[in-house]
C-alpha cells in the first residue's frame, strides 16, 4: 500500500487525477484499453474535473460504476449524474464505453447479473473507491451480507435512505490497481483502524497489494508520519 498525503481536499484530488492519468495511459499503451471504475460522492466531483482538462486517451477508456443508487434517471441521489457532468459528457470518450449501472430495471437481480456480464472476465485497469465516517466503501454498508455476496455485482441493502447496487470485493480485488481518495478528519478513525490497527471497517476487504491511498492532511491525521508521502512535485 502506498499512502500520499496532500494539505488540502483539491491537492489530494489532483493527486488522485494524476495518479489516475499514469495509469490510463500506461493501460491503453499496453493493451490498447483501458477499463476504470469509479465510485461517487462529494469528492470525487474535483478528481473528475481535474481529469477532464486533461488530454486523455478518451477513445480507448472504459467507464464503469463501482456502486450507483436505485433512483430514477436524473435524480439527484444518482452518482450517475455527477459523473456525466463533471467528466463523461465533458470528455471525448464514445458513449457506448459508458457502462453506467442498470438501477431503473424491473428486476435488479437480472440487472446486477447483466452488469457484472457487462464487466466480463477481464480485470478492471483501475478501481477508484472512498470511505465513509462509518469505515464503508463501494456500497458495502457495515454488517451488510452484500460484503460476502457471490459473483461480481450485487445489491445491498438499504443504505442511508436508498438499497444500491455494488461491485463485490471480488471484482475490486481482482482489478490490477486499486485507488481511495479521501478527505475530511471525519474519516480518520476509520482509515487509521484500518491501515494501522487492521480494525474490521467493511473497507478492510479492500486488497492492499497494489493499492494507492489519496489523502489530505485531516484525514491523514491519526496515521503515523512515517507512513505518509508527499506526492511527486511536492517534495
């Protein structure tokens, strides 16, 4: 696990663009590819605009939902919207590499069968994730069965007001690399119990090896200083 530590949310949110970046890059170099999967919030609005000023190899990228919230289209509790406007609909990416999660369909079990087909047997390039105050990530709520649900996309149950669809930890951490970006001292206790004290959080599902930990100063602040890094052009 690598840990960089920014002074501020935005800082901590350019790192994760460009940390992002290298890798799209690198993917689409070699294999002509490359398959990301994103999760929402607050946060990952300014990761989004900042990869959207970038010249990006948009054509070759695959964009996939690590979790989405049954709401109708156009709600505002979708990450779906927030995807399409501060990235998707402000890039040159073909609307087909689009994968956005099925959460209208009548049935959401076929739906989550058909996504995790969607997906295929091939590992995700990038599987970008945040944490909650509560120790959460994806849509893996503590004590939720979805955390050991089998196959590679599921439905949890209801979850701050809504029941959501979510990649399982098996699809997360089959991905080549995995990335959270996280920011806010509300989320301290939980990351410092789980990369120092191994504390059961639901994120503590999340495979270490080949894992990159974005963060700003408040959220990095009950983890030991020896473990943080500055980002490259920051010392």
């Amino acid at each position: 696990m690598k840990i960089i530590v920014a002074a501020t949310p935005q800082e901590a949110a350019t790192d994760a663009a460009n940390w992002m970046s290298r890798r799209i890059r690198s993917a689409v170099r070699l294999r002509g590819v490359c398959r990301v999967a994103v999760s929402g919030g607050g946060t990952p609005a300014l990761m989004f605009d900042d990869l959207a000023a970038m010249d990006l190899p948009w054509s070759a990228v695959h964009v996939f939902q690590v979790d989405e919230r049954v709401a109708p289209d156009g709600d505002s509790d979708r990450n779906a919207g927030q995807l399409a406007s501060h990235l998707t609909d402000r890039v040159p990416i073909r609307k087909g590499n689009v994968h956005m999660m099925p959460v209208t369909a009548k049935s959401l079990t076929r739906a989550s069968a058909a996504y995790a087909d969607k997906l295929g047997d091939a590992p995700l390039d990038i599987v970008h994730l945040g944490i909650g105050d509560d120790g959460h990530t994806a849509s893996w709520p503590p004590g939720d069965p979805v955390i050991d649900a089998p196959g590679r996309v599921a439905m949890c149950g209801l979850f701050n007001g809504r029941i959501r669809m979510t990649m399982t930890p098996t699809v997360v951490n089959a991905a080549r690399a995995r990335m959270l970006l996280v920011v806010g001292g509300a989320k301290a206790v939980p990351l410092a119990g789980w990369v120092v004290r191994g504390e059961p959080y639901p994120v503590a599902r999340v495979r270490r090896t080949d894992t990159t930990l974005c963060l700003d100063t408040t959220a990095a602040s009950k983890l030991p200083a020896a473990l943080r890094i500055a980002a490259p052009g920051r010392g």
